[in-house]
C-alpha cells in the first residue's frame, strides 16, 4: 500500500520520521516531501503527481498553515489534500490535539493571514471528515496505523 503522507514540515518533522519508522515497519511504502528527489519539475507538480500515485492520503494538520507556491494563496498541505479528495482517495486526517499536545511556541503559526487560513482548512477538514486528534509522536503513529488497517480492509473488500 502506497501511503502519502502530507503535513507541513518543520514543526512535525519528529512526526513525520516516527510516522515513516512505523509505516515502514508494517510493510506501506511512505511517501512524502522528505522522499522527493530533485527534478526539472516544479514542486506543486511533484506534490500533486505523488497524490495521483498514492493508495490512500495521510493528512496531518498541527498549527502552521505552511508555505505556498510562488504567487499561490493555498498551501501546499492544502493543495495536496483537495488534490486527493478531487480524486476520492482514502482520506484520513489527524488533527494536533491543542489542548492537551505539547507544541513549541515556534510552531505555532504567527502570520494572522495564515492563521486564518489554517482556520479555514482544519473547518473544512472537520465538515468533510471523522478526524483524530494526537497528542505525541507515537500517539499519532498508532492512530495512522489502526486507520491503515481500516483502509487495507477497505481496500480487500472485508469491510464498506
């Protein structure tokens, strides 16, 4: 099973490697920004195709709206993830759980514009989707992995 795995990056970077250890362990193969190799290709393409190519989309969401294409307002987070709900792939979303995880005062967003939008994405997110919330980096790789279960069985036929 092919897992792409989108998040901002610096403030979940411990998530993401953790999140890849165990994915990895379980026999998924993890894609992510991390894996992307250098292209001629411009990084939203790299990013979109990636989604196109996965079996199902892991979207993390903590408290940064993240960087965006030159000359673009959404994220590339957010790109990813309505490039994968555009192409009805298996979504499982986790949202940082803010009122009990520890986060950094340097990861959390300070940039009102982006703060609105992050604001806007996890609403939309809540609207569309049963959400999990984490606390840690081992929380959430336990929550990917029960929800990868589900998807796998999904994906055979052993539940709708």
């Amino acid at each position: 099973m092919i897992v792409f795995v989108s998040s901002t990056y610096l403030d979940l970077t411990s998530h993401r490697a953790v999140l890849e250890a165990s994915l990895t362990m379980s026999g998924c193969i993890y894609n992510g920004m991390e894996h992307f190799a250098a292209v001629p290709t411009p990084t939203l393409d790299v990013c979109l195709d990636a989604v196109r190519k996965c079996d199902v989309f892991i979207g993390i969401l903590g408290m940064q709206y993240g960087s965006c294409p030159y000359g673009r307002s959404l994220s590339y987070t957010e790109r990813e993830y309505r490039q994968a709900y555009t192409l009805r792939k298996p979504l499982y979303i986790f949202l940082v759980d803010e009122q009990n995880a520890r986060v950094r005062p340097m990861d959390v967003e300070i940039d009102p514009y982006k703060i609105e939008r992050l604001r806007k994405f996890k609403e939309r997110v809540l609207r569309r989707h049963q959400v999990a919330r984490f606390t840690s980096e081992n929380h959430l790789a336990r929550l990917v992995l029960a929800s990868l279960m589900h998807a796998e069985a999904r994906l055979s036929g052993a539940i709708v």
